[in-house]
C-alpha cells in the first residue's frame, strides 16, 4: 500500500487555543440566537447547514492548516451545535438531559469507530483525511452535548446562567489542572475539556446577552458585537505569535 505523508492541520493545543475555544463557543451562542431571533428560523437553520458543511469541507480538503479557515469552521460548528441542541428541544419537545444523553451517546459511539480503525484519538495525529472526519464529527457531537448540558443546568436546575458559568469553570479547570500537575492521560484531559468549554462559554454568553441587556435581539445584537471583537483579538493574537502547524506523520 502507498504510504504517504499529510500535514496536521487542526490548531496546535496552547493557552491562546483553548482562550480562543471558549471565546468561540460564546460567539456561537450568541450568533444562533441573535439570528433565531431576527430572522426565519428555518431559513437560518438552512442556510447555516448548508454554509458549515461547504466551509468543513473546504477545511478538510485543503493542504495545509489555515489558521482563518479552521476557527471559522469552529465557530460555524458552534452556531449550528447550538441551533441543532435548541431544535431537538424546542421542535421536538425533548428534554435537556434526553437530548444530553443522546449526544453522549453518539460522542462514545464515534469515538469507538475511531479508535477502533484509526488505533489513537490524538489531535496530534490528525494526519488524513478520515481522521479529520472523525475528528469534526466529534466537535460537532461535544457542541451539541455541551449546550444540552448548559442549558439543563440553566434552566432545568434552576442555577441560572451565571452559576452555571461558574459550575462549567471548574468542571472545565480540573482537566487541565490534572494534565498539566500528572503529565497522563493527555488524550482523555484534552477531550474532558474541551467538551466543557461549550457550556462554558454558551453559559456566560447568555448571561451576557439576557442578563446584561435583557431578551431583545438588539441586546443580543450589542453582546454579539462584543465577542466578536474580542474573538477577532484572540484570532490575531494567535496569528502574531505564529503558531504554526507542521507535524506530519506517515500514513497508510
């Protein structure tokens, strides 16, 4: 069989990853809302399908990592998650922690398929074109779980936006505070995190957006404007430091 070698091209894992991660998953967040409000709903749902998997696919089939085109399908991966997890609920009438538990679900069983033919889960060997698949299947199943999660804690337990924020925070810290003390089990602190980092910053997006300016979508316009511009900062802060992507791995 012709072995040959791809480049790597998701974003190298560093602080500025996973403040950018979270700032965009909050920019999601509002994006979805802000657009479910001001628009069709049905019309946005389309159209941003149609949009993410276009911009997925350029993703995919491009040569080398591009630090634009991968956050921008991150972010349109954050509204769609968003808009799907609100559909299956508010459509569908199916409750949070049914819909949570769906998307656990389909999150375990993908990750099992790809271990299963691909032997690792590492963002670090995201080196064909069947791997980065998987890989943006799982984004799009840890979106969908995560904004289940925030908005059950939100308005199913009652704790609001704010202390869900919060409870997110530390469910998110403890990962990363594990990885970085123990030096183990990168894999499984990597993916532990970034499943938290959507109700995470969804949690604290909606506090902005509803408990600052109120349910308008010209409030949730203002906040939307706000992480745009701080998500555009961390964007460029990563670009300036220019950290690059230029692993490559031989592959069958």
């Amino acid at each position: 069989m012709i072995k040959k070698t791809l480049p790597n091209k998701v974003a190298a894992v560093t602080i500025i990853f996973w403040i950018t991660k979270i700032i965009s998953t909050a920019m999601g967040e509002s994006v979805s809302d802000f657009l479910s409000q001001t628009f069709n709903p049905y019309l946005v749902v389309i159209s941003t399908i149609i949009v993410t998997a276009s911009l997925i696919g350029i993703q995919i089939f491009s040569q080398k990592y591009h630090i634009w085109l991968y956050w921008g399908a991150v972010g349109l991966i954050a509204i769609f998650g968003t808009m799907l997890a609100d559909s299956i609920h508010i459509a569908l009438g199916i409750p949070y922690e049914i819909s949570a538990l769906g998307f656990a679900i389909l999150l375990i069983v993908n990750f099992s398929i790809w271990y299963g033919i691909e032997g690792t889960l590492s963002v670090h060997e995201i080196t064909t074109r069947r791997r980065e698949l998987f890989y943006w299947l799982t984004i799009l199943f840890t979106f969908g779980l995560g904004t289940a999660l925030g908005d059950y804690t939100s308005h199913v337990l009652n704790w609001g936006t704010l202390n869900s924020g919060f409870f997110f925070l530390i469910l998110f810290a403890i990962p990363i505070i594990w990885r970085v003390f123990s030096k183990k089990a990168e894999i499984l602190t990597f993916w532990s995190a970034y499943v938290m980092t959507r109700p995470l910053g969804a949690s604290f997006a909606d506090w902005g957006s509803y408990g600052l300016y109120g349910h308008n979508p010209e409030g949730v316009g203002f906040f939307l404007l706000t992480i745009f511009l701080i998500l555009l900062i961390a964007l460029s802060a990563k670009s300036f430091l220019g950290i690059k992507r230029n692993e490559t791995v031989t592959s069958q």
